[in-house]
C-alpha cells in the first residue's frame, strides 16, 4: 500500500528544463519498480521510463538522452529530470509504482508539463 504524488510540473519554453517528483508515502524499499507515464493531448498514456529497486533504468526512446528517471530511497521520492524539452513533450505526467500488492495505487491527477514559446 502506497500514496503517490506528482509534483514539478509547469510551464517552460522549448530547450528548457524540468524536474518532477513523485513522492511516496511508504518506504522505497517495499516498491520493485517505479514508472513515469505521460498522456499528451489527443493521445493514449505512454510509459516515459522505469526504475527497478536496484536501480536499473530504462527510458522510451522519444525520451532517450534527454530525460533521466532516479530515486531517493531516504526520501521515498521518485525524479525525472527533464532536458531540452520540445513541444511535443507537453503532456500530463503521471508516476506508478509496482509493490508487493501489484501495480498501484489508483492513477492520480498528475503534474502538467507545457512546453510552448
């Protein structure tokens, strides 16, 4: 049992940069992987990137070498930095986690990335 909330969302111009939290209210340690979703405008919710417990990335390819998924385990809090954003990064971010009930909780309200001029 786990409660997630996003937050860092916000407005920035294209080649900016971002850092959103996803802060957990259980220990990091109980949770196996932990997921950055986006749902952009018009389009159905994509997976960003992943972060196993032992630390092991993985990132979408539209994403690669620009955003970086880590974690704080002291601070029970989740990262994706954010660089060179693009317009076509805009979109509504959203974490998941997979603990040892299965993947949860409930999706949240998220944080909203605009990237725009």
């Amino acid at each position: 049992q786990v409660q997630l909330v996003e937050s860092g969302g916000g407005l920035v111009q294209p080649g900016g940069s971002l850092r959103l939290s996803c802060a957990a209210s259980g220990s990091m340690s109980r949770i196996y992987v932990m997921a950055w979703y986006r749902q952009r405008p018009g389009k159905q919710r994509e997976l960003v990137a992943t972060i196993t417990n032992d630390g092991t990335t993985n990132h979408a390819d539209s994403v690669k070498g620009r955003f970086t998924i880590s974690r704080d385990n002291a601070k029970n809090t989740v990262y994706l930095q954010m660089n060179s954003l693009k317009p076509e990064d805009t979109a509504v971010y959203y974490c998941h986690a997979l603990g040892p009930t299965g993947w949860g909780p409930p999706w949240g309200q998220g944080t909203q990335v605009t990237v725009s001029s």
